[in-house]
C-alpha cells in the first residue's frame, strides 16, 4: 500500500460464490495484523456493479485490491478481469487471480488480461488460510502501489 494511506484501513474485494472459500477468507483476513475491510460479492455481475459503484454500491469504495474467483455465475471471472483492466479509470487495481483452477489456459488467459498473480486455492483448509495470510502481507506490507486516481469511476461503463 501507498505510503500515505498506510494508517487506514484496506479495502479488498472478493469476488467468491463458494460460501465455504467466503467463510476461509474472511477467517484469514480477522486474524490478519493489517487493518482491512473485506467486501464480498458472489458473482461477476455484482462485482461490476461494486467498482463501478452502480446500484447498491453507489457508495462502495474503489478496492486497493480485488480477489477474483474464474468460475462465477452471471459474468465469469475473466471477463470481470478484462473489463477491471481496460478501464482507464480502474486499472490500476491490482487484480489477483484466486481460483480452484491449475489449468494452463486459465492461467495463460488470466495474465494476457493483466491479472497481477495467478492463486491456485489449496484444498487443505489451513493452506488456504496460510495462503490469503501470505499474499496479504506482500500486497500490503512489500508492494508499493500508485495512488488512486483522482477521478470517479464511470457508474455507466461496462453497461450496454
């Protein structure tokens, strides 16, 4: 995270429809030591609508960091990606790519649309946990980020 914003709390968007990976998550980010507040939304279209603040997240904030499942109902994670990283506005967002899939062609896809990492979730519950405590830390505490830009995103974009 940026300098600046360092004492402030952290906004993360999960994009997950697998309430047991929700459940996991959240877990992980309790017992983090960096302050966060851990947005969930459970498919593609809803996490259009969270970042560009349409509808019921009118007043979301623009997440410093977005956990994206691929396989979601209404809109697929990758579609999400693409459209999070042609927005002049968005995508500055780190976009991390956290999936059950270890599949050559989802992660090649993933990285051709700009995906910062690619995450394959363990299945062993504690890995996962060990995993969402580690890419947090880096994101975090070792990455530093550009700041925001100054400007809203567009509520209308990505809609036809």
């Amino acid at each position: 995270m940026i300098e600046h914003r360092s004492a402030e709390s952290i906004d993360v968007l999960l994009v997950e429809d697998n309430p047991g990976d929700v459940r996991l998550t959240e877990e992980a980010f309790a017992e983090a030591k960096i302050n966060n507040d851990l947005h969930v939304v459970r498919d593609g279209e809803s996490a259009l609508d969270f970042v560009y603040q349409r509808g019921e997240y009118d007043s979301a904030p623009t997440p410093d960091l977005v956990l994206l499942d691929l396989n979601l109902p209404k809109i697929d994670g990758t579609d999400v990606l693409e459209e999070i990283k042609t927005d002049e506005i968005l995508k500055h967002i780190p976009v991390v790519v956290l999936t059950s899939s270890s599949a050559t062609d989802d992660i090649v896809r993933s990285y051709e649309r700009h995906s910062n990492a690619y995450l394959t979730k363990p299945v062993d519950p504690d890995e996962f946990v060990d995993l969402v405590q580690s890419f947090e830390e880096f994101w975090f505490t070792l990455v530093k980020l550009p700041p925001e830009p100054d400007v809203e995103p567009t509520r209308n974009a990505g809609e036809e």
